[in-house]
C-alpha cells in the first residue's frame, strides 16, 4: 500500500492535499465507505522516546499486523515517506493541526475499526484517536506484539 500513497501524495504540499490523496488510493482500492473493513493503526511516534525507534516499531509492527491476515490496514508510516514527512513539517503544523488532519481521516467514512499498538496510551494523540473511535463506534483491536485482541 505504501507504494499507492507515495505515488498519490508525491506533489502534496500541505495537510489538505495529503487528506485528499488518501481519498483517493482508498477509492482507488475500490473502497466505498460502506464496508468499514479498513482498520488504522496507531500508537507513539513523537510524544515519547526516540522518534526513528518508534517510527521503525510502526512499520514493524504494521508488517507484522498484515501477516495476520483478514483485515486490510494502514498507519502513518504507510502515508508518510521520510521526504512527505520532512516537506509536510517543515510548514509549522502543531500537534492540533495533526490531530484535525488524523480525525478527519477517521471522521471520512471509510476507517471501520483502528489497531492499537504498544504503548499507544504514551502518545498524545493516540488517546484522541482512541475516543473518536470510540464514539464513532468503530472496532477496536489492541497489538500486543503477538496477537489482536478485541477490546469491549
């Protein structure tokens, strides 16, 4: 999937074009936002600890997560490339601007559960997403780093 959003998001400047470009490969893998079998993983990839460690622990374990199978899945560090990543900070978004941007993603109809990773209560905004979620009344699964586990 990563290679679909780095060609979606390869002339993305902003925010706004990154939402706009995951629309777009969702739609392109014939997501029509009435299944809900998308999943979106989270946990810490600033708020706590070294940043490369955590960003390489979401790749791991966003791997990890699709070899389990029966669920199709995405998490920041499929959208985000390194040079995205470095182009789309370097505007001065603060972490409220990253929370609307991730709430409207969940908000946009196709996201039908998230994923919980370890640690996921560290970080500041995974406690956000986790009660969006939770209002949405989205699945929940938490990773323990072996196996998915439904949360009530």
């Amino acid at each position: 999937m990563r290679d679909l959003f780095d060609a979606a998001l390869r002339n993305a400047q902003d925010l706004g074009d990154v939402y706009l470009g995951i629309m777009r490969v969702f739609r392109s893998l014939g997501y029509d936002g009435r299944s809900r079998d998308l999943f979106y993983i989270f946990g810490v990839i600033t708020s706590y600890g070294d940043i490369a460690q955590n960003l390489a622990a979401m790749m791991r374990r966003t791997d990890e997560i699709r070899s389990l199978g029966g669920r199709k899945i995405f998490a920041p560090t499929c959208v985000f490339s390194e040079s995205l990543a470095q182009k789309i900070n370097s505007r001065g978004y603060r972490h409220e601007d990253w929370m609307a941007f991730w709430t409207k993603v969940l908000c946009s109809g196709y996201v039908g559960g998230v994923i919980l990773t370890p640690g996921w209560e560290r970080s500041r905004g995974a406690d956000m997403e986790y009660a969006i979620a939770r209002n949405l009344g989205l699945v929940v699964y938490r990773y323990d780093d072996t196996n998915l586990l439904l949360m009530d």
